[in-house]
C-alpha cells in the first residue's frame, strides 16, 4: 500500500470513529434510525465478512445483452466476469495493487462534501474493491455495462468509480441482490465524472435480502453539456438509504433522476438527493414515485441548489407517493434553494390514496374493485419505469416489484 | 420616454427608505438592562399579578436558563445577549390611567396620526376598536362598552388577569407551553402586556378587533402576549399590525400568541408587519422571533391565519394550526417581502390530528435587493386523522441578482386516507410580461406592482377590507425604488 493511500485510510478510519452513525438528532437523518444496523450487526458491524472466495448463486436479468462484472459480497469474481475490450475496467482490489496512486483520488473522503457521514468515512477506511471505469473520449460501449453486486449477508464496502471522456458514452447498471436469511450491510459509494458532452444512462437497481442494510451513495460531477439519467428502484432490503449528488458545475450540463420505491413490510426506504446547480444554462428534471403498503415507511428529500451567478436554471422536481395501507407512512420534503433571480424552478408533492373517481370509472365498465385497484397501482409505478428505454430491465423491474404486491395476480395480462 | 429612463432595472426601485421611521419623545419607566428572577419578581409586583402567574413566569425562566439558543433557521444574525435588553418599559402617562381617548397623550395620538392610524376617526369611521399598545403597555382601548354588551371581552392582558384571573388560568400556556421554545419560555417569563379577547358562546364579534402595536423606547425587548379565545359557536376578525421608529440599535421582540377555538368558533387572524428593516447595510433593524400557534379544540372549528410581513431585519415565525377537533379548518395565507440585507424565515406548521381536517397554505415570498428569504412549512397527517386533506401553494419571486429565495417544506403523512398536495415555484419577474405591460404604455414600475399586485392577490383577498388596502400600499411604498 503507498503511503498516500495509506494516510488516507488512517484520516477516513479516524474520521469514522469521531463520527460514528449518524443519529435521527442530525437533519439529514430525522426519519431514518440507523441504531438498526447495530442492533442486527451489533457493536462490530462495519468489520467486512469474507474475501468473496466463495460464488454467490447467479440471478439472471433476462433478456439482457451486456459486459459484466459480478461481485461476492463487495469482492470482484474473475471468472464469471465479462469485460469490453478496448477500455479500461478494472477492479478497485487490482488497482490498488499495481498503481496505488491512481485509487487515492477514488476514495478519498471529503468531510465536508453534503449529506457525508460516518458512513461514507467507514466506505472510504475499509472499501476492498468495486469498479474501476475509464472510457476514453468519443467512445461508445456497444453494450451496457452490468454490475452485479450479489450479497449472501455480512458488511460489504463497496466503492465505485466511473470516468467519463469527453463525448463518451455509457449505460451502466449497478444491480444488487441478496437471497439470503442472514442480517448484512451493503455500504456503496459511487462516484461518477462526466467530462465535457459526455453521456451517461444509470440504472440502480435495490433488491437486497429481507434482512440487508443497504447505504448508498452516488456522487455525479458534470462538465459542459454532459448529461446524466438516473433510475434508481427500491425495492429490497429492510432498511434503505441513498444519497444522490449530482453537481452541475459547467454550462449546458444537465441531469434527471428517477426514482422508484415499492415497499411493504417493515420496509423503511429512503433517498436524499441533491442538484447544485453551480453554472448557467443548466437543467435537472427529477420524478420519485413510491407504492407503501404494509407497515412500511418512505422517505423521500430532495434539494435543488442554485449557486449565485447560475442563470437560466431550469429545473423542475415531483414527488408522489401512494399509501396502500393504513399503516404504511411517508415523510416527504422536496427543498429548494435559490440565490439567483434568473432561474425557473418548481416542485410538486402529492400523498394520497387510490383516486375515488378513476376507481369509479374502472368499476362502472365492470372491472371489479380488486382489480381496479391493481391496474391502478401498476399504472402509478409504472409510469416511472415507462422513462426507462433498456426494456429488459423494465420488464425485469415490473415483474420483480408487482410481485411483492401479493394483490396482483394476472401481471402479464397488465403488462403491455 | 427618455433613454435613462428605459434603462432602469427593477432592483434600483425597491430603495425606499423606511417612511414610518421616527421616536416619539415620552418619558419611560424602564427597567435597567439584565434578567434574573428579580426582574421577573419587579415585572411581576409592577402588573400587580397574583401568586400563580409569577409561579409560572418564575417556572419559565428556569426551564429557559436551560435551553439552547436555535440556529437552524435559515438567518444570519450577531448573537444576541440577553443580559443586554431592558425588559421592562411603560409609557409614564400610564400611570394616571387614561379613561377614554381624551386623557391619552397628546403626544401618542400624534405618533398614531403620522402613521396614518387615526385613532379617533377609526372609533367612528372604520367601526374598529383600538387597543393601542405602546411599547408594553396598553394606553387606550376604545369600543369598550358596545362590545361589553355583546358579552365580548377586549382588553390588555395584565387587566385580564386580574379581571377574569380563572379565564386566564385555564387558558394560557396551553396552545403554547412554557418550555415550547427557546423564545416561547422567555416571553413566558417576561410577558408586560398584550390582548386578551374572549368571545362567549354563539357571539359574533360585533366589530373587527384590532391592535396597533409600536416599539417605541430605546433598546428595549417587547415580549407581547396575545390569548384570544372563541368559545363554542363565535366568531372574531382581529387585526394586527406594526411599524416602529428608525434607530440603530437591533431590537428583539419575541411575541407569543395562542388561538383557542372550541366547537364551531371561527377566529380569523390577520397581521401586517412593517417594523424597521434596518438600513440598506443591513444596520439596525427589528428582530422579530415570534410564536403563534392555534389550536383548533373544537369540532369544526376553523382559524386562519393571514400574514404581511414587510418590515423586520430578521423575521422568524410560523404561525400554526393543531387541528385536533374533528373536521376543523387551518389556513394560512402569507405575502413576506424581504430586500435590502432583510432575512425572513416564515412559513406554517399543519398538525392533523382530528378525522376530515382540512387545511389550505398560500405563502408568496418575494425577494428583492440582498433579501433572502425561506418558506419553511410543516404539514403533519397523524393517523388518527382520517380523511385530512391539505393543499399547499408556495411561490417565490426574486427580483435582482443578489436576493434567494428557498423552500423547506417538510410532509409527513402516516394516514393513506389523506390527501396532500404541495407545489411550489420559483422564478423572478418575466421579462416577457414586462415587456408586454410596458409596450401598452405601461411604465416599468407601474408594470411591476401590477405584476406583484397579481402576483399577491390570493393572500390580500384574504384580508379585511381596510387592511387590503393599506397592505396595498404598504407593497407599493416597499417596492418603490426597488422595482420599476
């Protein structure tokens, strides 16, 4: 290990045990009760379990055509790997070893960055490998890039790098699953660097075991006329957090983060997101949706920054959130920040039920209410899958999340 | 039109100087600057109070020894130090105990007529009873026996606990604690002088209440106290409204007002704030760290809450609603302006308790100069709050480049019967409806007002009739030298 590398682990490890968890006490944590991880984990939960010796059983997204890189419980797996010629994609563990230097700037922790906690110190102290990717200017992979991220319980620190040329372009899609029984955190920082026109589709896709922790972060940092698409869905898990900071920092870039959330159970979700816009003629557009039923709480806080100086800011924002259960509870709080006049910004938030009338509609051309309900539901979600162009995701998307809504029995039927 | 003319930008015409800015030379009986339980205790002899109000101020001062000053609101300010406000301060003509407007001080009607408030001519021109506090006490208070004879009682807080002690008692402190807030528990313990209105059972107002309120002595802290409460079945308009004199020194004021409303009673509560700014340095200016909150005890009880707010160098409030009857109503509707260095922190807090409550949020921010200003908003379904429903609008526009506007809404909703709506935008004054009022010959500041007129029209709809007109004004005088 160099000496720079290893400085910066010692400062984040300190930096980690000044801080420790974040507590509902902190703003940016008020809903969501982090004390669970230490009671599953106990008092040692941010020890990584395992080398990643062992495969993890395969999930198939069927259907998709794309490179892949598979890891057990947060270590890169060779063998069932499958990389793209042509650009650079390595693992974090191998990089590390053979040129130190280059990882230092990939995991250094900013103390001061928003929304950084404990969590992300313990991320950049402890994570042992992730990805690695270069893809140089005016290319484009011929096919999507796969992160398969499969879980089998214990804490896992994961740390991710994208770089993007200028005129580059990538579809990548972090997938994380776990079908075990056993209580385990995923604790994932990724970060994203779009250099001038570059071009960047993101699929996050949550569907950890009943029993996983899952923290996330996603740091985008945008040159002129880049653009970014995010997709994250929620839909595994017991306890979720994401962190999504996407920073415009140059003129004409652009961003738009989706969001989908269906919880049930005891399910807690939560994603904090951040737009800075920092330069003129910037736009961000951001749509979360999320379906509760059960006992299951969603969490939802976005916060749009508009830097002095950013004119002809665009950016508009929405929330809606459907409660299918008398039990189930949102806290929602869509901010904005504005310290310039030439600016066009809004947001919207609606909480509700099942609309009454078009349940009516439904009924009264002899669809039963059952069923009505169940198109409607569908039809809420999947209006925020419906943005999403890689429809092998989306098909794999639909299926995994209306399967968790035990009222929905002829799915394919619903599908188009 | 003439070439400089055109080439005018909106922010040169929002440096008005501040118009009601003046002191009115009186002789005041104040307290040296400090607080400890002795001020408390000399409060407390000086309004002749009776042993379990100074247990309770006493109580307050203890638990607010404990608390921590708040910072999270989105403001800038110097600290603030306590030991260094007066906490006491009377007007010396009170002490011969005006009866009727005729024995007032000459000198107080004059500030008044300044003002433009005549407090004679309202008595028989705007039908409104005036409860004129200066500085911490009440000098006049008119209208007196025709709401006498509908059972309606109108009058300075200290006569009240002496007058209807049990009244007090059973109210006060209970929408807002003693310990509620940091500020909340040092009004508590330092309270002089504020209204208290009881409207009986099944009564109608029979005229719109209102009080004048002034800060008027040097470096004093005003500590008001409002309890206003409607019994089953009433109904009360009251109006608040404030300017105070131009002078260097910031001054705290940290007001508390509690809303009781039992079954079916309706209170309407409307407020036009014009309190120095300070200068366009951001020297001197009014903090005004105040608490309202209302709490809808009955079934269908409804308050509103209307709000001006142009004045205050620091404005930090949030007038609330605990719906907790079965189907009652809170509204709030609010237009704040904030230019120069003003910094406002505003908005409202909806807490549905009770099944079918409603609740409407309108609040325009408009930003212009080096302003800044936050809508921060709460609206909270509980579960047992079936059927709640909530609309919130909130929309800010930002004149000039150097002003913010921000949004904190927080919702929170744990019933899935509720219906929650919010939407909020931002963005400054279009060029293209400028541009549209000014080639129909339209100057530019004209063009503006009209603009911002339209721009409020949905919050001063809300307000009674003489009010709309003066937060008309007020609007007009503000933006002047700020927009077109």
């Amino acid at each position: 290990m160099s000496g720079s590398l290893q400085t910066l682990r010692q400062q984040a490890w300190q930096a980690f045990e000044e801080k420790g968890l974040p507590t509902t006490r902190d703003e940016d944590w008020k809903y969501t009760d982090l004390s669970r991880i230490q009671t599953l984990l106990g008092e040692q939960w941010w020890q990584p379990a395992g080398t990643g010796a062992v495969a993890i059983d395969m999930v198939e997204l069927p259907g998709l055509d794309a490179w892949r890189m598979v890891f057990n419980n947060g270590y890169f797996d060779p063998a069932r790997s499958e990389l793209p010629p042509g650009v650079t994609i390595t693992s974090l563990a191998s990089l590390m070893q053979d040129e130190p230097a280059k990882v230092v700037d990939l995991l250094a922790y900013q103390p001061d960055a928003p929304l950084s906690s404990g969590l992300t110190a313990a991320n950049s102290a402890l994570a042992a490998d992730g990805a690695c990717i270069c893809i140089p200017a005016n290319t484009r992979l011929d096919q999507p890039l796969y992160l398969l991220h499969l879980n089998s319980g214990g804490t896992a620190h994961l740390r991710t790098g994208i770089e993007l040329g200028p005129h580059a372009e990538l579809e990548v899609i972090e997938h994380f699953h776990g079908q075990h029984s056993e209580a385990g955190l995923t604790n994932s920082v990724t970060a994203i660097r779009l250099a001038a026109g570059a071009r960047c589709t993101h699929y996050r896709l949550q569907l950890e075991a009943a029993k996983q922790c899952h923290s996330g972060r996603v740091e985008v940092s945008q040159k002129a006329d880049s653009s970014y698409q995010l997709h994250a869905v929620e839909l595994g898990g017991m306890l979720s957090r994401c962190d999504v900071i996407s920073r415009l920092d140059e003129r004409g870039a652009s961003c738009e983060l989706g969001g989908l959330f269906v919880a049930t159970g005891r399910q807690h979700i939560d994603h904090h997101t951040r737009i800075e816009h920092n330069a003129p003629y910037c736009s961000s557009r951001e749509s979360y949706r999320s379906v509760l039923d059960g006992r299951s709480h969603g969490v939802f806080n976005g916060k749009i920054v508009v830097a002095k100086g950013a004119i002809k800011t665009d950016s508009a924002q929405n929330n809606a959130n459907l409660l299918l259960s008398p039990d189930a509870a949102v806290d929602t709080k869509p901010e904005l920040e504005i310290y310039h006049d030439d600016v066009k910004c809004a947001h919207g938030v609606t909480v509700g039920q099942l609309d009454k009338n078009q349940l009516f509609y439904l009924k009264s051309r002899g669809i039963a209410e059952e069923e009505a309900k169940q198109l409607l539901t569908v039809a809420f979600a999947d209006e925020q899958l419906a943005r999403m162009n890689n429809h092998s995701i989306r098909r794999f998307i639909e299926r995994a999340a209306f399967a968790k809504l035990p009222s929905i029995t002829d799915l394919e039927g619903m599908l188009v | 039109m003439s070439e400089t003319r055109q080439e005018r930008k909106p922010e040169e015409f929002t440096g008005r100087e501040y118009e009601a800015g003046f002191v009115t030379d009186i002789e005041t009986d104040t307290l040296p600057p400090g607080l400890n339980e002795d001020v408390i205790r000399h409060i407390s002899a000086k309004k002749e109070e009776p042993e379990w109000l100074l247990n309770w101020r006493l109580e307050a001062f203890r638990h607010w020894q404990t608390m921590q000053e708040p910072h999270w609101a989105h403001v800038n300010y110097p600290p603030i130090d306590y030991q260094a406000i007066s906490y006491y301060s009377a007007p010396k003509s009170q002490k011969d105990g005006p009866k009727s407007l005729d024995e007032v001080d000459p000198k107080l009607l004059e500030t008044y007529a300044k003002l433009g408030i005549p407090l004679r001519e309202q008595e028989f021109l705007a039908g409104v009873a005036v409860d004129a506090v200066f500085d911490s006490v009440s000098v006049a208070t008119t209208f007196k026996g025709k709401l006498k004879d509908a059972g309606v009682i109108f009058c300075p807080i200290s006569e009240a606990v002496r007058e209807y002690p049990e009244l007090v008692q059973q109210y006060l402190g209970t929408v807002v604690p003693t310990g509620d807030n940091f500020y909340a528990a040092l009004n508590s313990a330092v309270f002089t002088d504020g209204s208290f209105v009881y409207i009986p059972k099944g009564v109608r107002c029979p005229m719109e209440l209102s009080t004048y309120f002034r800060i008027n002595a040097l470096n004093t802290g005003q500590f008001e106290r409002t309890l206003i409460i409607a019994d089953e079945g009433s109904y009360v308009s009251y109006l608040e409204g404030c300017t105070a004199p131009q002078r260097d020194e910031n001054q705290l004021h940290a007001a508390v007002v509690e809303l009781v409303a039992l079954d079916d009673a309706r209170i309407k509560y409307s407020t036009v704030q014009n309190w120095y700014p300070g200068d366009e340095n951001g020297v001197g200016g009014i903090y005004n760290f105040v608490t309202k909150r209302a709490d809808c005890r009955g079934a269908r009880s409804r308050v509103s809450w209307t709000q001006v707010e142009t004045g205050s160098a620091i404005t930090w409030k949030y007038p609330s609603c605990i719906l907790r009857g079965d189907d009652s109503v809170g509204e709030f509707y609010s237009v704040a302006l904030t230019k120069m260095r003003q910094e406002a922190d505003t908005g409202t807090k909806m807490i549905h308790i009770g099944k079918n409550t409603r609740s409407t949020i309108v609040s325009k921010g408009i930003s212009a100069g080096f302003g800044q200003q936050s809508y921060r908003g709460l609206v909270r379904i509980g579960k047992s709050a079936e059927g709640a429903r909530n609309y919130t609008q909130c929309d800010s526009l930002l004149i000039g480049e150097n002003c913010g506007a921000h949004t904190f809404p927080y919702v929170e909703v744990k019933n899935p019967t509720a219906t929650m709506e919010h939407e909020a935008t931002t963005s400054k004054i279009g060029e293209d409806q400028l541009f549209y009022c000014q080639s129909r010959g339209i100057s530019e500041e004209d063009a503006v007002n009209m603009i911002v007129n339209g721009f409020c029209k949905d919050v001063f709809n809300e307000l009674p009739m003489e009010f709309a007109v003066e937060a008309n004004r007020l609007m007009e005088v503000s933006l002047e030298g700020a927009v077109g």
